[in-house]
C-alpha cells in the first residue's frame, strides 16, 4: 500500500514539474483564443444560415485545435484540472498579484459571452 501512495505521489508531481501558475494562464490564453477563432467561425457559417451541423462540426474542430494546443504544452485539459485543484491558492495567488491578467481574463469572458448569445441569436433567426 505504501508503494502505491508513493507512486502515485511521484506521478503527480512529475505531472506538476513544468506547470507554473505563468504557463498555466499563458496556456488559458491561449486557448481562449483558439476559442474565439472558432466562435467567429461559428457565427460566420450562422450568418450564411448553414445548417445546425455545420456549427457543431466547427465547434468539434477548434475543440481539437485547443486540445492539440495542450499536448504542445505535454498536458490534457484533466491534467490541468489536476493541477489547479493541487495549486489553486497558488495559481489564485498570482492572478491576484497581475491585475492585467486579470482583466484580460475578465475582457475575455465578456468576449466569450457576447459572441455566443450572437450566435445563438443568428441560430434563432435563421429557424
């Protein structure tokens, strides 16, 4: 039993070892962008009433695109999930130190937000 728990301890912080509250919002951003390229998409193909699957295979394919953006970073989105659940007083810590970050994150809410009721208004529209 004690060699599992070690293990799997040893697994958990070489899953950590080049995870930094840095690279994790560098990683976010990343990937909110690639969302967004996809949301504009999304709403480009809604404003040419394309069909209802054509949106969902746009959604599928910026899906992939964010998750091939983190194996370029050697995690998966469970792993990050991990790794904030481990570190979040420390990664909370320098979100609140970086004020910029901060706001960015909350422009990028904002953002996300208003391009999917767009979307979902386009959607109503076209029906």
């Amino acid at each position: 039993m004690k060699k599992i728990v070690l293990l799997i301890g040893l697994l958990g912080m070489s899953l950590f070892a080049e995870m930094t509250p840095e690279k994790y919002y560098e990683l976010e951003l990343k990937a909110q962008e690639i969302t967004f390229e996809g949301k504009e998409m999304q709403l480009s193909c809604a404003q040419r009433k394309c069909l209802l699957s054509e949106i969902y295979n746009i959604d599928g394919e910026y899906q992939s695109k964010v998750s091939n953006l983190y194996t370029q970073y050697g995690t998966t989105p469970s792993k990050i999930i991990v790794y904030y659940t481990h570190n979040e007083k420390k990664i909370n810590q320098y979100l609140s130190e970086n004020i910029a970050l901060q706001n960015k994150l909350d422009e990028n809410l904002e953002k996300f937000e208003a391009k999917s009721q767009q979307i979902e208004n386009q959607i109503e529209e076209n029906q």
